[in-house]
C-alpha cells in the first residue's frame, strides 16, 4: 500500500507506530490546530475534524518527525494519567517533554488518524 498517495489535502504522514497489543499501523497528521482549548473541547474537536487526539507515543513520533508542522506549544494527548484520571498526558513541542495538566488547563490540539497495516 503506497500510504503517501492516500493522503489527503493538508494530511501529513507522520510514520509508522509499532503495535504492542494491536497490529501496527500508519499514523496520518490531519491539518489544523486549536489553541486555547481544555481536553474536553480538544477531544471534541479532534473528533469535529474527522479524527482523534494522538497517543503519548504518537506524540512522541509527531514531534521526532513532524516537528515543524507544530508551534512551539503544549499538546494534548488522548490519555488520561494512569492513577490521576483528573489529570492529562500532553507533549510539549518546544522542549519535546511530556508531562501531565489538569484536563481544565487550555492548551493546544491536533487531530490524527490511523491506516492499519493489513
């Protein structure tokens, strides 16, 4: 499957993620950004725009090869921390550290989507 063909207008391939429980897969960045927005509104939003918020390990491959197509922010990941579900995991792309907010905080969002690997 040639995944760079079935990108669509301002999608970005992002890489592949090795699966650990799932198969592996292909991880698209889809275009857009908001800012200012709790996780709540981001989960929304991401959903809005035809995708999902990405993983902790998304994250970590968006920023080791789509760096660029972020701003120097923070981020919103899809997973709540472990034992504090009121809390947050998030990735900053100007440092590249991930850490945990509290899912009021207003930080930044971006939408991806997976192709799955048959």
């Amino acid at each position: 499957m040639q995944v760079r063909a079935t990108l669509q207008d301002g999608e970005a391939y992002a890489g592949l993620i090795l699966g650990k429980d799932e198969p592996d897969y292909h991880l698209i960045l889809l275009p857009g950004d908001a800012a200012d927005v709790s996780w709540p509104t981001a989960t929304e939003w991401a959903a809005a725009h035809g995708g999902v918020l990405p993983t902790r390990r998304e994250l970590a491959l968006l920023f080791a090869n789509l760096r660029e197509a972020f701003e120097r922010n923070w981020y919103w990941s899809s997973e709540p921390h472990e034992t504090r579900t009121q809390l947050v995991w998030g990735q900053n792309f100007a440092s590249g550290i991930q850490t945990i907010y509290g899912r009021p905080y207003r930080g930044h969002a971006r939408a991806i989507r997976r192709i799955p690997i048959p």
